[in-house]
C-alpha cells in the first residue's frame, strides 16, 4: 500500500514540466501558487486513483485469467 512514493513523484515530474512550460515555452507569467496547488491536486487524483485501484482490485478483473473448470466430463463410473 505505498501510494505516496509514486504519486509523489507524479507530481514533482507535473511541477518541473508547468515550470519549464510556462517559463520558456509558453513565455507567459504563471504564479508558482497555482503551480504548486495543481501539483498538489495532481498529488491528490493519482493518490486515489491509485487507492481505489488496489480496493477493487481492477487489475484482477482486466486481467482475463480464466480458472480451469472442475467439472466431470466423461460417463459416470457408478
């Protein structure tokens, strides 16, 4: 259950990509508040995402693996 590693590191790589957007691509004045605040959403959504992921266990239900039927498929002995 180690959600805050990865989604950490989401969204520090989501602050550096605005900073270096908004100071040399976009050349447009962009406060690092707001910056830091959609960081901080982007922190909070990939948290969740991630928790309510593990909590219906998605991964198991995309995965297909289909169990081998135990049933009896020839005459019965009796």
């Amino acid at each position: 259950m180690n959600l805050i590693l990865p989604s950490l590191s989401i969204s520090i790589l989501y602050i550096i990509y605005k900073i270096i957007d908004s100071k040399y691509i976009s050349k447009e004045e962009t406060a690092l508040k707001s910056i830091f605040k959609d960081g901080l959403i982007v922190f909070l959504s990939g948290a969740l995402s991630m928790f309510l992921i593990e909590q219906f266990k998605i991964e198991e239900l995309m995965s297909n693996s289909k169990e081998a039927l135990s049933a009896f498929t020839n005459e019965p002995d009796f």
